[in-house]
C-alpha cells in the first residue's frame, strides 16, 4: 500500500537527486534536498485539508489529481509561476524572464521579492476565506469548542466571511500605505497592488469555490438518484451499468484544489529564495516536495485518516488560518520560514493527539456512551 501511493515520489526524489547532482554536483544535491524537505514540512496542512476534498471524488479523479495535476504543481506553481511573476512585475516578455531566471538570478531574485506583497495579499486572502468559511460553519465535532461554538453562532449571518476578509485587506492595505508614507513613499504604489491583488483572491475564492459548492449538491442529487436506480434494477434483476457522476462536479472540485495548492505553494516559493536563487534547483527540490503532499494526500483518503482522527481537518484549517495572516505579515515584515512550517505542524500535531484522545475516550467509555465520552474528550 506505501509502495503503490508513495512510489512516484520515491521515483521524482532519485531522479531529482540525479539531476541536482549532475547539475551542480554535492552542493546542489544538498539544496535540493532541503527544498524538498522545506517545502513537504510548509505543506502538511495542504495535504491534510485536500484529503478532505478528494475523499469526495471517485477513482478517476483521484488518478487526475495524481497526474495532470501534479504536472501543475510541479511546473505550473514551482517553475512556471515564478517567472510568469517576473514577467508581469518587470513588464518583459516570458523569453526574456526565463533568460533572466538562468543567466541574472540576483536581479531575478530581486523581482520576485519586489512582487511579494501581491502575491502574499492575494494567497493570504484566499487561504483566509478558507479558514473563515470553515470557522464560522455549524458542525457537529468540534476540537476547541470555547472558541467554535460562539463562531459557529456568529456563522449564521450572511456574508460575514468576506466582511471580516474585506476588513483584514483593508486593514493590511492602510498599514502598509502608512508605513510606506513614513519610509520616504518608496512604496506606497504598491499599497494599491496589495488592495487589487487581495480583491482578486477574495473573488477567486468566491468563483471557484462557489462553482465547486455548486457542483458538489449536484453530485450528491446526482449520487441519490444512481443509488435509487440501483435499487431498482436490483429489485427487477437487471444489472444497470455504472456511470460516471456528475463530470462538472469532479472537474470543479479539482479546479478548486488546484488554486487551493496555487495558494498554499506562494510561501514555498518566496522561501525557496532564501536557500537559493537558482530556478532549476528550485524547481527540482519543490516539485518532489510537490509529489510528496500529492501521495500523502491520496494516503490519507484511502487509510481512511481524516475519519480515524477526527480533529485533523480542524487543526489543517487553523494552520491555514495562521499562514494566511503570516502571509498577510510578511507584506511589511520578514518571517522565518522555519516559523512558518513549526506553527502548521504544531497545530496539526495537536489535533491529532485530541483525536487520539477522543478515540481512547470513546473506546474506553463503549459504544453506548459514545456522546459522553467525545465531551469530556474534547478540548
């Protein structure tokens, strides 16, 4: 089972490792190495809440998610991205970027970091709808229920969400005017960029998630009426064919990870300057990280985690919570990147030892007082 889920990235790890070693000998393999290692431990949190989305798409997608959309990832996000950033922030033509990534990496490096604030207002607000959406909706399990039982109340009011997102951005925007005012005005340009390219990841969200939203009841009214079929043609004792559900669904779901990853990548990618400016060892290290989240993703849909340990989407979704605001931070202020990864994994750790927790509760208590037992469990 290891094996079969985890044998492509075994695979993208030696030949990466090769092709590092060739490229640059021991010094790159080692970058490589730990570009991979940054980007897996940055990414956790991704692999966790695209196990919840994935565990609602049948084989077929699953097989998409593993293939076409790792191409994305690895060359769209981890290669591609990058120069499509410098291209647009300097005003060249992609030939001309992708010359400047290989022959003037300094002055490459340097445009990339010159576009971070859009790029971290745009990711920091689609991750923080993510959160917000998943903090103020009523659910059964809860894990810090002082906190999520008040915002699941306060959830009930239309469109609060993107109130609160609209008022961060503001917030975000304004500080970063005035802390550019009060620095000689060098960049108070790009408080306007930071306000756009927040807007711009607020209605990508909306879009894409409300088309996948969308698509999903109809799966699911779609999935009621096969199964009624079914029963039918049980009843009568004809075998009906299996059909593919609902395409549309499918595909938007996995449009929807796609951006969902697009964003979780943005802090891999700026991270990556900080070890090295080289596109080729970047994209080398980042994209077997890449295939890695990909094969944890699928694992634990298939061992069935996110049902085990019940508090693991939670803790994925307050990490994402915490990324988009260090996200937002880094507009004005430099943070370690260590820092970033520690936060995700800490609080995914501490979801899981809650739900390890909660099932020795509920084992120890039996069956008939499974609720009992998940209350004086529960954080």
């Amino acid at each position: 089972m290891l094996l079969k889920t985890f044998g492509w990235s075994f695979a993208v790890t030696a030949l990466g490792l090769v092709a590092a070693a060739f490229y640059g000998g021991w010094t790159a393999f080692g970058i490589v190495a730990i570009l991979a290692i940054l980007e897996i431990s940055l990414s956790f949190d991704n692999a966790v809440v695209n196990a919840g989305i994935l565990k609602k798409m049948n084989a077929f997608w699953q097989k998409i998610f593993l293939t076409v959309g790792v191409l994305i990832a690895v060359f769209g996000m981890r290669l591609v991205f990058p120069v499509v950033i410098v291209a647009i922030s300097a005003k060249m033509g992609p030939i001309e970027a992708v010359d400047l990534a290989l022959n003037n990496k300094d002055r490459y490096q340097q445009l990339v970091t010159d576009a971070h604030p859009a790029i971290a207002a745009f990711g920091g607000m689609f991750l923080l709808m993510i959160f917000l959406d998943f903090i103020f909706e009523d659910r059964d399990i809860q894990w810090l229920r002082w906190i999520e039982r008040p915002l699941a109340k306060l959830g009930k009011v239309d469109m609060l969400s993107v109130c609160i997102a609209l008022i961060v951005l503001l917030i975000t925007s304004f500080t970063f005017a005035t802390h550019a005012h009060q620095h000689g005005g060098a960049h108070v340009d790009k408080a306007q960029t930071v306000l756009i390219a927040g807007i711009a990841g607020l209605i990508t969200y909306m879009v894409v998630g409300g088309l996948s939203g969308y698509f999903e009841d109809k799966l699911e009214e779609e999935e009621e009426r096969e199964h009624e079929e079914e029963e039918e043609a049980a009843r009568s004792g004809k075998q009906k064919p299996a059909i593919v559900l609902a395409g549309q669904a499918a595909f938007f779901m996995f449009l929807y990870l796609e951006v969902l990853d697009a964003s979780f990548s943005f802090d891999g990618v700026i991270g990556a300057f900080a070890i090295t400016n080289d596109i080729v060892l970047m994209a080398l290290g980042l994209g077997i990280g890449a295939m890695y989240v990909r094969s944890l993703t699928v694992y634990l849909v298939r061992q069935g985690t996110l049902d085990d340990y019940v508090y693991l989407e939670h803790g994925a979704h307050y990490a994402i919570g915490a990324l988009a605001v260090l996200l937002l931070v880094t507009i004005q202020h430099e943070i370690n990147e260590v820092i970033t990864g520690l936060v995700g994994v800490v609080l995914i750790a501490a979801s899981f030892f809650s739900s390890v927790r909660r099932n020795r509760a509920l084992a120890a208590a039996g069956e008939g007082s499974d609720e009992k037992a998940e209350v004086s469990s529960g954080v």
